[in-house]
C-alpha cells in the first residue's frame, strides 16, 4: 500500500470480533525481558518509522514479555517504578493486548497477560486494513478513576501523554528488535470499548499494530 492510499484513511465497512480457534488461556505467562538484547538506542532511534505491512506470524512469548516490559513494565521492583513516566506515578493506563487466541490486559506486577474477552478483536481496533491481519494490536486504555486527584483540564493531557510515551517504548522496542509498528488514534472508542468489555471509566485513547515486518 502506498503512503498517499494510507493517508486518504478510507474506513473499511463495519467488522466483528472472531470467535477464537480453541480454548483461550485465562493466564499467559510472558519470558522475562533480556535487558542486553536489541540494538543499541541510538541505531533503535535512526531506524523507528510507522511501517504498515505486517507478516501474520504469530509473536513468541518471550517477544511478547520484551515488547510489553518495554511498553509499560516494571524497570525498579524495589518501588514499582515503571519503563514510561506518568503524572505522579498515578499509571493510568492500562496496555491491553488483542491477540487471535483473545483480549488480555497486560499485568505488570505478574508480567503476565489476563484474559479479558475470549474473541480476536484485533479487527475492531482500527480502520485500516492492516488491522486484524498483524499478530497483535496494542489498545492503550486510560482508568479514568486514576486520576481523580488531578485536576479535571488536566486529565486529558496528562492521559495522552501517558499513552504518547508507552506507544514511544514500544516503538523503539520494535526498532531495536527488527519488528514493525504503527501507532494509531484512528479508533473507534465505541466499538473497542465493547471488545475489550470496558467499564464506564474506562477509556480506549490509542491502539499500535505490531508484528514482523510483511515480506516484499
Ligand atoms: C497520535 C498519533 C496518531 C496516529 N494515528 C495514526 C492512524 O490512525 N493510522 C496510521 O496509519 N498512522 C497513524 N499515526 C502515524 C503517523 O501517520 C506517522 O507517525 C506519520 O505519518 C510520520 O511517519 P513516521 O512515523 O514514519 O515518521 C499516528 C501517529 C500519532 C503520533
């Protein structure tokens, strides 16, 4: 697909989640981050673009606990620091994770993915239609009953930026590790909310497509 088709953003007709092949796991256990892997920072932010094609190879589970340790893990045990900043550490959002065996929330405490939803939603994150063919798709959710203390102008802000700097983490997890991504706000929140069976006070703010990068 070319980048002038890409941006005309042409909506693809309505979709609906797909029953999963199986049984989908309640718990996926995730490989611990390898802190030493990847390249370096500086090649990670000479190669990070939005790439759009995707192969449809499934991401191994050890990619996975990378991929989502590097978006929003735990990086200090001794205070539950985590790998991207957030308004008093208030950790307002949650990284959920659409996968063809199901919805999960990622669980930084377990480093560990809790089943949500039993269905591929991973076409119900966005429009363009590379969504749903990619392995995964990240959906960033903002708990909104987090930020109470904050004060109401600011929330917004201070959610998107929270958001803005995990889909920055995983961009440049993906540079270094050879895999392609593309952060998207062109979601349906309606839609997603239902898929990923949010609360009233929950809010889907931004989904990234991940996955190897498509063959030419
Ligand atoms: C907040 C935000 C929302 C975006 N939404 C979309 C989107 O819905 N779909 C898409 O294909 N790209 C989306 N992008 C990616 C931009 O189109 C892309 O970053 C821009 O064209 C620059 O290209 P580059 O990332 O390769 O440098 C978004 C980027 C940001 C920061």
């Amino acid at each position: 697909m070319t980048d002038t088709l890409l941006l005309s953003y042409e909506p693809l007709p309505e979709a609906r989640p797909s029953a999963v092949s199986g049984e989908a796991a309640d718990i996926i256990e995730l490989g611990s981050p390898d802190i030493d892997a990847g390249a370096p920072l500086m090649t990670a932010l000479s190669r990070r673009r939005s790439q759009r094609t995707f192969n449809e190879e499934a991401l191994s589970t050890d990619v996975l606990g990378e991929l989502l340790w590097a978006a929003n893990g735990i990086n200090r045990p001794e205070t539950g620091g985590r790998t991207a900043p957030s308004a008093h550490a208030f950790n307002e959002i949650d990284v959920y994770a659409a996968l063809p065996g199901g919805v999960y929330r990622y669980d930084p405490q377990g480093h560990r993915l809790m089943l949500k939803h039993a269905v591929d939603a991973r076409n119900l994150t966005g429009y363009q239609d590379f969504v749903g063919a990619a392995p995964l798709d990240l959906v960033y959710v903002v708990q909104m009953s987090r930020l109470l203390q904050i004060p109401p102008q600011l929330r917004e802000a201070c959610a998107a930026v929270a958001a803005g700097c995990i889909s920055q983490n995983v961009s440049l997890y993906c540079a270094s590790a050879g895999l392609a991504t593309v952060v998207r706000g062109w979601i349906n929140h309606r839609v997603l909310a239902d898929a990923l069976r949010l609360n009233e006070d929950e809010v889907p703010i931004l989904a990234q497509t991940v996955g190897k990068p498509a063959i030419r």
